[in-house]
C-alpha cells in the first residue's frame, strides 16, 4: 500500500497535474459564482478537455471543479442573493442580510473556511470508508448487484422531481439510451439502424453536453430573454475592519455549526439522490433549532451561512463512496465523474482498488490538493469573483453554446456527435421543463450497461426461477427497500392527492422542514 | 355575500382549467410516451436488432425490459395526470408559454443553423458568426462587445486545440 501511495504521490504531485487542480478549482469557483450556471454544466463541458490528461490528473481536475463548483455557489447567494446553485439557496438566508449589514466580506470568508472544512471531513471520510466498503462489495455476485442498482435508480426516483412516474420514465429512458451499440454478449448490432458511428454505443458527451448544458441555456434563454440578463449591482456596504475580518471568535462562534453541516453533507451526500440542496436544508434547520437564539437565524448569523455551506461541499466528496465502493453514483456530477472514469479507461466499483489502486491514491491526494487549492482561490479571488458574477448573460450564454458544441465534437471526432448533442439539448430542454428527472436519467444512462450485464447474468443464473433470491438475502434486503420507496412516493403521495391536497403530496415527497426562517 | 353573476361560473370554469395544465401535461405526455413505449416493443427494438444466431438472452431482452418499463410507468404517470385533471388540484400552471416556446424555437433554429454552418464552413468561419447572432438575439447592442466575445473565445479554443489538446477542430 505504502508502495501505491508514493507511486501516487509522484504521479500527482507534479507542476502540471497541481496546475489542473488549481484551474478545476478555479473554474468550479467561477462558474458556482454565476447565478443559473451550475457545476454539472461546467464538468460537462470540461469533459472533452480532458482527454490529454492522465486518469488522476483529469479526474483530480474535474473533481476540482465539483468542488469549486459547490463554494463558489456562495458568492452570489451572499452578493446578489441569487443562490449560484439551489443548495446556496439556505446560504442567502443569513448571507444576504450580513452582506446588507456591511459583513459581506465576513459572510464571504465563513462560507469559504466553512466549505473547505465540510470539504476535508468528508473528503477523509471518503479515504476511511471507500476501500473496506469495496473490499465488502467484492463479494457480491451479480443478483445482489442487479438488486443494489434497482434500488438505488427506484430511490433516486422516489427522491427526485415532483413525480415518481416521471422520474422513473426518465430513469428507463436513461437506461434504454444505452442500449444502442454492438451487444456484448452477442456482438449483434442493436438499434443502430444501420449507423457505424453508433456501433460503440451513444457518446456520453452528446448526451451529457446536450441534456446537462444546451438544455440549461435554452431554458435560461426562453426564461430571461432581453433585458433581463444582467444582475443589479451589489448593495455592499463596507463595514469597519472587524466586520470585514474573519477573527479567532468567528471561528469558535461558527466551529459547531460547521461540524454538525460537514457531518450532516457526509451521510446525506452518501445517499443515492438526496443531494446538497436537502443537505444543507437540514444541517441550517439543527443548527438553528441547537441555537440559544434561533430566532436570529435569517437576520445576519454566520452559523447559518457555516451550516448550510460546510454541508453543501461535504456531499461532494461523500457521493464519491458509493461511486468508489459499488460502482453506484447519485448525483449528475458524480454520474459524470463515473462516466470520466470510464473515458479514462477506469471501471469505478469494487474492482477499482484492485485492478488501478494507483491511480485511487492519485485521486484521493488529487482531492486534498484540491482542498488546500480551494482556499488558496477562494481567499484570494473573492474580490474578483464579486465582479465576475455580473458578466451579463449576453455575453456567456453565446460562449458556452459554442464550447458546447466543440465539447460534442472532440469525443466523437465528428459532426454526428454535434449533431446528437443538440438533438439531447432539445430533448433536456422539455425535460427541465416538464420536470422529467435529470438525475435518473443521467444515472440510468451510465449505469445501463452495468445493470444489462448483471441482470442477464441473474437471468441465467436463476433460470427465471425468482425462487434462486431466497438464497441471497442482500438482494432481498434492497428489492424490499426498493418496494417500500415506491410504496412511499407513490401510494402515500397519491393519497394525499386525492384529499385534495397536492401540495402536502408534495412536500411528502420533500423534507417537511426546507422552507425559509 | 355578494350575489353570483352569470359570468361567473364560466370564469371559474376557466380558472379551474387553467389550473389544470400541470394534469394535462402528464395526462398527455403520459399517453403519448406510453405509446412510444408500445412503438419501442413492437416495432423499434425489433426491427432495429440484427437477426443472428445467438445462445442464452436475445440482444432485445433488455431494451424490450426497458420499454416495458417505460411504458408501465407512462401509463400510471397518465393515470395520475387524469385524477389530478378530474380534482382540478394542482395549481401549477402549463410550464411553457406561448412566448416560451417561441423563444425556444428561435434558439433551436439559430443553433442549428450555426451548426450547419460550422458543419460547412468551418468553425474558424462560422463560430463568430453563430455568437454574435446569439448576442444580438439576447438584446446585446454593444457593437465592441459583440465584436471582441465572438472572437476572442473562438481564438482561444482554436489555440487550445491546435497546440494543447492537438484534437481535431470542426
């Protein structure tokens, strides 16, 4: 191991592959900061630039941006009190009103330390449990797997969007786009009709460009065209020095909040499709009910920008442990990330330790570095990403549809990789808009061929007899979970709809406790 | 209380209508994937298939699993729709407007023209010309502005490609 680990270090700890680190930082950072851009835009369109990269340097790079992605979200949640990200939305609770008190700079730097912190805990947490829970997930054999991926899509269903059906329709369509290509077990083409260039399957970049960054702009578009593209400037005022400074007070004031948020991001971030948003939720609502004064929270209260914040980044590096141990992501970045993996010729899952164990403690020493680079940027551009959020959106929207379109070119090497972007770019467009879950979609995508492969391989191994599941009761354990989350958000929830109360059908569906102070 | 006038229920016949685009939505967009699903079993996945000899599971077990899938799921999804629509509920409004779905189609259209032209031109050519297009489309009228974010970042990328990444440019 010892061996492994200084293999890594003297892959990773070279100029070139540190620089990656810092602009993957530093581009998660910019583009968090921009309200309506997001870091799964970003890591899509990143994607394509990776290709001259080394495994750990592009995936270390891309983990960077996830990274930044999710601190810098704070900055125009503080600033402009437009949330970069819908997990900032808690951080604009209290961040807007200290901006507004002239502590704009304070609420800036407790989002930044409360974030690299939240970072740090989940990011060891990550290196603690990934690989005994890979050495477990070895053993299972592929009706267990098969078992694990039903239940993992079926919970995210349950957990995202407005509706179980539609995230489910969205997870099989995801599924079913990955069944294009030449079949493995027969090597018979399969729904190419006739095109060689879909013999190797639909090109995860036109998917992910296309339904993650095209689709975002032409709602972005369709939503604020004219005159609505531009913020207005930030009502900042400055305060005294001590309402500018971070001091040692601050951080034992705040010290509590931000391990209750790190802790909180790290089990929910572990979860298949929860995400950051609900993370962050529930880490600000303890912390404000833990409080002497809760009813200060919402008025200006650094613990509430430090528990929302810390929990927010702790879910990026803690979604990775599913992705490490079992091969299973929950979220878009971290379907993303899987789907880089495997550009690089990685196969994420229990196998990963064994078979690329360098290239692991590449990425977990990619991950501190990046750690300590997302302080390092945050410290000193916070100024600078003050003004950049104000880039007008006739300016970047243009931008990133073209990098759109040279992203869909680079993997494909061709114009029918472009084309099948925007065809996905269209498609995601109705999606966002008629709340067909991304999440599923993207996570089905990349898990369709895993989950082809384990449940022909349980089909043959059973005989169709379902009777063989009683000798596996893991496999059991996860279909009755996957039973008891769809009898949850859909019987339940349909219930309450037919007493004539949608809205409690929906907040079923969410956290009883996400609304505002 | 004040007393109903003839107007009235119509108005709220309309309200309640307007209510109910949500349920409409997934009642329609139930129907209409369940149907795909259908189309997916019977025709698309069958006729999409290369015959051949094979041993175990047929190549079209697994997508005709999924569209089976689908099409269950679409189906409940429409019944859903069609309990909300019956309850007049879901107060949501239709998520895209007439105005929405003009913008949509503008966007779409200039894209895919600037596609066609990067696909016929060259990127060099045409990528300039597709930004400042979307510029002007989002009201930009700074003819500077336009003029230096329409080249600038084609210039960059070219670089990039040329001499970083080496990858092929369209």
């Amino acid at each position: 191991m010892l061996e492994q680990f200084m293999t890594a270090a003297g892959d990773v700890i070279t100029i070139p592959v540190i620089g990656y680190i810092i602009l993957g930082v530093l581009i998660g950072y910019v583009v968090g900061a921009l309200p309506g851009m997001n870091r799964v835009t970003a890591i899509a369109l990143a994607l394509p630039f990776t290709f001259v990269m080394s495994p750990a340097a592009a995936l270390s790079f891309l983990i960077g941006i996830n990274k930044g992605g999710a601190a810098g979200a704070a900055v125009s949640a503080i600033l402009l009190n437009v949330p970069g990200e819908p997990s900032a939305v808690v951080t604009t609770y209290d961040g807007y009103p200290m901006a507004q008190q002239g502590r704009g700079q304070k609420a800036l730097k407790v989002a930044l330390y409360a974030s690299v912190a939240g970072d740090v805990f989940a990011t060891l947490i990550l290196i603690v449990l990934a690989q005994p829970l890979a050495r477990f997930a070895v053993g299972l054999g592929p009706i267990e797997l098969a078992a694990i991926l039903i239940f993992s899509i079926t919970f995210i269903a349950a957990v995202s969007g407005d509706s179980f059906f539609k995230a489910l329709i969205a997870g099989f369509l995801g599924l079913l786009l990955s069944a294009p290509g030449l079949d493995k077990e027969t090597g018979l083409p399969r729904l190419t009709f006739g095109m060689l260039e879909l013999y190797d399957g639909i090109p995860l970049l036109a998917v992910a460009i296309g339904t993650l960054a095209l689709s975002e702009i032409l709602v972005q578009i369709d939503e604020g065209w004219r005159g609505q593209h531009s913020y207005p400037p930030i009502k900042q005022t400055e305060g005294s020095p001590e309402d500018r400074a971070f001091t040692r007070s601050d951080a034992k004031r705040i010290g509590p909040a931000v391990l209750r948020g790190s802790v909180v991001g790290t089990a929910i971030g572990i979860l298949p499709g929860v995400g950051a948003t609900l993370a962050s939720f529930l880490a600000y609502t303890l912390t404000r009910n833990s409080s002497k004064t809760p009813e200060a929270f919402g008025t200006g209260v650094p613990e509430g920008v430090a528990a929302s914040e810390s929990a927010d980044n702790a879910t990026v590096p803690a979604a990775l442990i599913p992705v490490f141990a079992i091969g299973v992501p929950g979220s878009l970045s971290t379907a993303l990330l899987m789907g880089a993996f495997m550009l690089h010729g990685l196969t994420p899952g229990p196998f990963l330790f064994k078979e690329s164990g360098d290239v692991v403690f590449s990425i977990y020493i990619g991950m501190i570095i990046a750690s300590i680079a997302l302080l390092g940027v945050g410290i000193f551009g916070q100024r600078i990403f003050s003004a950049v959020i104000q880039v007008r959106k006739s300016i970047l929207l243009p931008i990133i549809i073209f990098l759109c379109i040279v992203g869909a070119y680079v993997e494909a090497g061709g114009m029918f990789g472009v084309y099948l972007m925007l065809g996905f770019g269209f498609f995601g467009y109705f999606m966002k808009k008629f709340d067909y879950s991304f999440v599923t979609f993207v996570v089905g995508y990349v898990l369709g061929p895993m989950a082809e492969l384990t449940i022909r391989q349980s089909m043959i191994m059973s005989n169709g007899n379902p009777a063989i599941l009683l000798k596996h009761p893991i496999a059991i354990g996860f279909l009755v979970l996957a039973v008891i989350a769809i009898w949850r958000f859909t019987i339940v929830g349909t219930r309450a709809l037919r007493h004539g109360n949608p809205a409690a059908a929906n907040e079923e569906e969410a956290s009883g406790e996400l609304k505002g102070p | 209380m004040s007393e109903k006038l003839p107007g009235d229920t119509a108005r709220a016949d309309r309200e309640k209508d307007k209510a109910n685009h949500m349920g409409k939505a997934d009642f329609v967009g139930g129907v209409g994937i369940a149907l795909f699903g259908i189309l997916l079993i019977f025709v698309i996945i069958p006729l999409g298939t290369a015959k051949g000899e094979y041993y175990g599971l047929a190549p079209t077990f697994f997508p005709t699993l999924l569209a089976i899938g689908v099409t269950i799921s679409a189906a409940f999804l429409a019944v859903q729709g069609w309990f909300k629509m019956r309850s007049g509920t879901d107060k949501r409004p239709m998520p895209i407007t007439g105005w929405n779905f003009l913008m949509f189609l503008i966007a779409a259209a200039l894209v895919t023209l600037g596609v066609a032209a990067i696909d016929y031109f060259g990127m060099m050519y045409a990528a300039p010309v597709l930004i400042a297009a979307f510029m002007l489309f989002l009201g930009e009228k700074n003819i500077i502005r336009i003029a230096l974010t329409s080249t600038i970042p084609v210039a960059v990328v070219y670089l990039m490609a040329t001499h970083v990444l080496r990858a092929p440019l369209p």
